[in-house]
C-alpha cells in the first residue's frame, strides 16, 4: 500500500516533487535535442529523406514484389524520386532546430514515461506496482512499433501517392520542406501514439469503465467500421494498400480486448 511518508506530504510537497520530475525530463530532453542537433545533417540525408528517393527499401521491395503481383497499384511501383525546395529564408534553421527536439521527444519517451511513474508510484498499491512495470515495458514497445509502422510503411506509400497525384498537366510538381516535415512527422509521431491504445484500455480496465464483453459484443461492428473508416482515408482505394493500413490498425483492437479485463460476476443475493 502507500507508503507512511508520502502520504503524509502536503500538497506543496506534492508540487514540488512534480517541479523536479519536469526539471529531471526537460533536462534530459534538452541533452538528447543537442546530441540530436549535432547528427542531425546525416540523420537527415540517411533517415528523414530516405523514403523521398527511389533506394528506399520499401519502394525496392515493392518493385520486386510487382514482378510475382502484377495488379499491385501503378502509384508504388516503378521509379521514384521527389524533389524538395526550401521557400522560406529560415525553414532550414528552424527544421533543424524543431527535428532535432522532435527526434528526442520520441527516443525520450521511455525516460519521460518513467519519471512519470515514479511520481504517481506512492500513491498505487503493491499490486498495481508490479503490473506498472509491465505496462510500463508494453507501452514503450507498442510505442516504437507504431513510429516503426508509420515511418516504414505509412508515410512513404502516402508520400509516393500524393507526390506523384496530378490535378493538371501544367502544375509543376515539388515538395516544400515544411510540407514534407510536417507530414513526416505527423505520420510517425501520431502512429506512436495511436499504438498506445491498448494501454489506454488497460487503465480503463483497472478503472472499472471497459471491460472484455464490450469487445466480444462489438467484434463485427469493430471489423466493419474501422475497414470503412481506412478504405475512406486511405491514400488510394486499392485492396493493397487498404490492407497495410487496416491490419495494424484492427490489430490494436484485438490486443485491447486481450489485455482488458473481464467483467466480474455479479454475486447473487441470498
């Protein structure tokens, strides 16, 4: 249970303590943004800019891929290359200055997530400590997962898509360098968090609000609307490509009813 000591801390302790974990998380952020800004001329020509040229792996996969499936889409096979331009007089400055904290936000997370947990840890249970630390380790691992999902397959087919889409033969087709970041980072970042869903159902779980019958009851539903959902958003229409992204997509909500618990029985008055 709590410990004797914290729960005896005011609530200006309390604050405190939560100064010094920020302080012990922008520190460490800070630390990892100049170490990130100091590489980062070769991170970006050899990671961020990799999926703009036609070497990317998956592109090349793919090419091969088309020789054995002929009716993959037009959109991901062949050469690739996109051309980038910087229009502002500081984007680059500023792209290497907000990348570099970007890119430590994200190899970050587990520290930051850490230091959160030591600050709410005296306030859980024996119990809930130890599965804290499960989560803890699960969480990190889908979280890298989804950046690892969004950066190696869903911002380079939804790259290829909308740099190679046309709406007239007299536009000249190039990429900003703000245009491409964003949509870069968007993509990976937000695929991070997306992952973490199942934790979100997990803590949901111990609350009391979810439980696993509401994932058996709406299975089918689930299956239909979140197919729906992906083939509307989706860069193309193609079964291809709809696949890529619904696939992990569902995963997560077959992992959600996995960890959740199951509704307890109701017991019966005598």
């Amino acid at each position: 249970m709590n410990d004797s000591n914290d729960s005896e801390k005011s609530f200006w302790d309390h604050l405190d303590d939560l100064r010094s974990t920020l302080f012990r998380i922008g520190g460490f952020v800070g630390l990892a943004s100049l170490v990130f800004f100091a590489f980062m001329r070769r991170i970006f020509d050899n990671v961020v800019l990799a999926p703009s040229r036609n070497d990317f792996f998956l592109y090349q996969w793919i090419n091969e891929a088309s020789k054995k499936i002929p009716y993959l889409p037009d959109f991901i096979t062949g050469a690739f290359n996109v051309k980038i331009i910087n229009i502002n007089l500081a984007s680059q400055f500023m792209v290497h200055l907000t990348s570099s904290l970007w890119f430590a936000l994200v190899f970050s997370f587990p520290f930051v997530i850490y230091q959160l947990f030591l600050f709410v840890r005296p306030a859980l249970y024996d119990n809930e400590k130890k599965n804290a630390g499960k989560v803890f380790l699960f969480g990190n691992v889908l979280f890298f997962m989804g950046v690892a999902v969004g950066y190696f397959f869903l911002f380079p087919l939804t790259l290829r898509y909308l740099a190679g889409y046309q709406l007239s033969k007299f536009i000249e087709q190039s990429v900003s360098l703000d245009s491409y970041m964003n949509t870069f980072l968007m993509v990976c970042f937000f695929m991070g968090l997306v992952f973490e869903l199942p934790i979100v159902a997990w803590f949901l779980s111990q609350i009391g609000i979810l439980h696993r019958e509401f994932f058996n009851k709406f299975r089918k539903h689930a299956f239909f609307s979140l197919f729906v959902i992906v083939a509307i958003f989706s860069p193309t229409g193609d079964p291809f490509t709809i696949m890529l992204f619904f696939i992990p997509i569902y995963a997560l909500w077959e992992i959600s009813a996995f960890v959740v618990k199951s509704k307890p029985m109701e017991v019966e008055e005598e």
